[in-house]
C-alpha cells in the first residue's frame, strides 16, 4: 500500500530502500543482514582484479556501443569514469565498500554515482557470473607471461652454473646412494629440464585460460545484440567460449593454472632439499652465500641455509591451494554457485607464493658455489664405476646378467679386502672372468666412466656441452 504524503514511512519500506541500495535489491524487502555481509563480502581481497575488471568494462562498453546499445557519448562517459575510478584506485583514493561486497559492484556503483544512467546501462548482456571469469581469465593470463619470464631466471641460473663448473664433477645418486659420477653441469643441467617443462606446462594452459567468457551472462546467454568476438578481439583473446552453462561454471583453467604452480613448487622444493644436504657438513658441496643464510640465536658457529628450507615448507601452502580448488568444484552442479567465490584465495595465494619463491632462487643460484674437490673426493669411493665394469664385461660378449653377477661378486671381494675396485690388480679381476684384460682400468676411472656415457641424454663432457649449447639458446645467453 503506497504511503501518502507526508506520513512516516513504515518498516517495511524503509528496509525495502536499504536493500535497493544494492544493485541486485529490487526482489528483496529486508535488507541484508551485517553479518551477512561480512561473511560474503570478497571486496578484501578481489580488489586485487580492478585493472582486469575495468578492462573488461571498456570493451564490454565499446561493443553494446558498436552494436547500437550505448551512444558515444554515454560510451565516452562510460570510459572517462572507469579511468577515473582505476586512477584513484592506483594511487589510494579510492573507497571500497564492503556492503558492495565485491569488486565488480563497488566499481559499477562508483560509476553510476558519478555519471548517472549511462553507468546503469553498462550491465547490460552480462553476469557477474561472466564477469568474474573474464576478470580471473585476464588476470592470470598475466601472471602466465610473468612466470614465464621468472622461470627464465631461474633457468639461467642452472644454465651459468653449468657453463662454470663444466667437466668438474660429482657423485650421482640413486635411493640417496652413491651411484655412478656425473658431471656438476649435467646434474644443473636437470634441474634447467625440469623447470623448462614447467614453463612449457604454464604457458599450454595459457591457451585454454585465454578464451573469452564474456557474453554467457548468467548461464542462458543474452536475448540483447551482442558480438562477443568483438569483445574478445579487444581483450587480445584467441576466440570465445563455446557453451554458456559450461562457461559460468568452469574453474578448469584456475586449477590447471594452480596445478602449475604446484609442479613449479614441488621442484624448486626438490631442489631446495639437495641444497640443505649438500650445504650440511655431511657433505660440504656447496656453499651458499652468507646473504641468503641466517644464524642460530643460540649456537654462535651456525650458518643455516634458511631460504631453501622457507621454500621447500612453502610447497606445503601451494598444494594446499591446489587441493582447495580441486574440493571447491567436486561436487557442484551446473552451473554458477557461490561456492566459487572461493576460487580467488588460493589462486592469488599460489601466486604469491610462486612468484617470490621462483624471485627468491633465482637470486640463490647467483650466489651458490661448488666445492668441486670435495665433490670429486666423492665419486672416488663406493663403487661409482661398478656398472663400467659390467658394461665393459658385455663389450666381450658376456650376457649383461651374467655380467651383472660377476661385477656383485667383484664388489664383495673389495669389501672384505677394504679396497676399491682400481685396487685390485689384474689377477684378482680375471679370478672373477677370464674376459677381463689390462685394458680394464681405463674404464675404472671416474673420467672414464663419464666420458664413456656418449648417449643422447647422458654425462659425457661431448653430450653435456651440446645440451648446454642449447640451454643457452632457449634463455639468451649464446
């Protein structure tokens, strides 16, 4: 019943008001309750979106424009208003309003404020369902490209500590065991394949993340004249999404691009635990440079190699992301839910994250060096070149099995004598086969047991040299 003029306005209405003041509040007659908005509200940290949000808005508004929606001048107004709400957002001027809830309305509210109906119009043909996606889409396309550029540093990296420490090397390990000697560049030189392949993996999801939503609206699509691919084409996306349900709902880009994250996470982890053991006494390989250490507030003498382990625990947060999204999205139907307000989160956290762990090791590999004789200490103890020994017996046509026994018994024979297999003098070795010659002990040294690894792939100075010629390539060094 209409309230006559004059009279007090009756609960109802006046809650009816407060709860238009929301953009979506016209079905509502109460307004939202405080706590409400405080456990809803995704201002505090979708704020980070704004540059992609109006973005966004721009092309959203130059194509209702092209498509006779919007007049120049609501268009010029429209875009006046965003640069003016992204500017003050930049330098700290800018109110965001938790009752607003998100980043989306509280840049569409300040808009209309300040130039009136033509802001109200700027909604139209979209959803903050698609809205959302394309901000999130735009935003870690972006961080694709950057990480893509930090993966480079750090491959470089490995790619300098090759080319410094060629032909020095070192103990390969297998079960954390001595194993077989490999050069210090080759075993780098593993570490620049894996994080190559990361880089590869980031920016294969880059295609699928840079596919425009924009135009699925709430999840029917839009009665209203629109052109998507023009809004696509403004943005730099590849093309369009194809199912309007599918693209409300989908988060697949956010967890492959945070499943990426992990795998980078997991080997700088990996890495980062070799560093600890090596830089242990245990070991003494390497010292890392006091800079990236700290000391015990108890134990005067202590140097603790603190960055590796801060990211090797880290890892702990980035799966966590992982496994949040992955919970997030198990069980829910087509098509938007606000359960995926929770996306945000552990994608921005995993980048973070990431991003000053990749900052943080490539700043460490600058100041890592080897301590290359007590590497090479290494590989003279432990059988390094048991498998050259059987290697060899198959070159005089003994099956490799049976070669492979008759190397075990050789090695328990230098046990019980306390001695190493360059020890044993001819007639010791032939005890074990006929077969075996003078010419054996070339094959027992450390050197020659790396010079003969000449496969595709393997430890030999030739092999290292030319997969180094071409890490150098990739990352810009030759």
């Amino acid at each position: 019943m209409a309230t006559k003029p004059g009279s007090k306005k009756n609960e109802s209405e006046k809650a009816s008001e407060r709860s238009s003041e929301k953009l979506w509040g016209g079905r509502f007659a109460e307004s939202t309750a405080a706590s409400v908005e405080d456990f809803s509200a995704s201002i505090h940290y979708d704020s980070r979106l704004y540059r992609y949000d109006i973005a966004g808005s721009k092309a959203h508004a130059t194509m209702l424009a092209n498509n006779g929606m919007l007049s120049k001048e609501e268009l010029r107004l429209i875009v006046e208003g965003l640069s003016r709400i992204e500017q003050e957002i930049d330098s700290g001027d800018f109110e965001f309003k938790k009752e607003l809830e998100d980043i989306h309305m509280n840049i569409e509210k300040a808009l209309a404020d300040r130039i009136g109906p033509a802001g109200a119009k700027l909604h139209s043909a979209r959803s903050r369902n698609d809205q959302i996606a394309l901000d999130l889409k735009l935003y870690l396309r972006d961080q694709c490209d950057r990480f893509a550029d930090l993966l480079d540093d750090v491959r470089r990296g490995f790619v300098l500590l090759a080319r410094t420490y060629l032909g020095r090397v070192m103990p390969g390990y297998t079960h954390m065991q001595r194993a077989q000697p490999v050069l210090i560049s080759h075993h780098m030189l593993a570490y620049f394949e894996m994080f190559s392949r990361d880089r590869e993996r980031l920016l294969d999801s880059r295609k699928r993340i840079n596919i425009c939503p924009l135009g699925g609206a709430a999840m029917a699509g839009t009665g209203l004249p629109i052109e998507r691919e023009q809004v696509a084409e403004l943005l730099g996306f590849d093309g369009v999404t194809a199912n309007s349900m599918d693209t409300a709902g989908d988060r697949d880009f956010a967890i492959e691009f945070v499943f990426c994250c992990t795998q980078i996470q997991l080997h700088l982890s990996r890495l980062s635990e070799e560093l600890v053991l090596w830089a242990g006494s245990e070991f003494d390989f390497v010292a890392i440079g006091d800079r990236f250490c700290t000391g015990s507030s108890i134990m005067p003498q202590k140097k603790n190699p603190d960055i590796p382990e801060l990211i090797r625990g880290k890892s702990g947060r980035v799966v966590g992301s992982l496994m949040a999204l992955l919970t997030l999205v198990k069980g829910l139907p087509l098509t938007y839910n606000r359960d995926l307000q929770e996306d945000k989160e552990p994608v921005f956290d995993a980048v973070d994250t990431v991003s000053a762990s990749l900052s943080m090791m490539a700043e460490l590999l600058e100041n890592l060096e080897f301590n290359t004789e007590k590497m090479a200490e290494a590989t003279k103890t432990g059988f390094m070149t048991a498998t050259d020994l059987a290697d060899y017996l198959v070159l005089k046509d003994v099956p490799f099995r049976e070669a492979h026994g008759i190397v075990g018994r050789v090695v328990g024979f230098c046990i019980e004598q306390d001695c190493e297999l360059v020890d044993l003098n001819l007639g010791q070795m032939q005890q074990f086969s006929p077969v075996i010659d003078k010419d054996v002990y070339e094959v027992l040294t450390v050197d020659g047991s790396i010079q003969s690894r000449i496969s595709t792939g393997g430890t030999s100075l030739q092999r290292v040299e030319e997969a180094l010629r071409v890490a150098e390539k990739q990352v810009g060094i030759a």
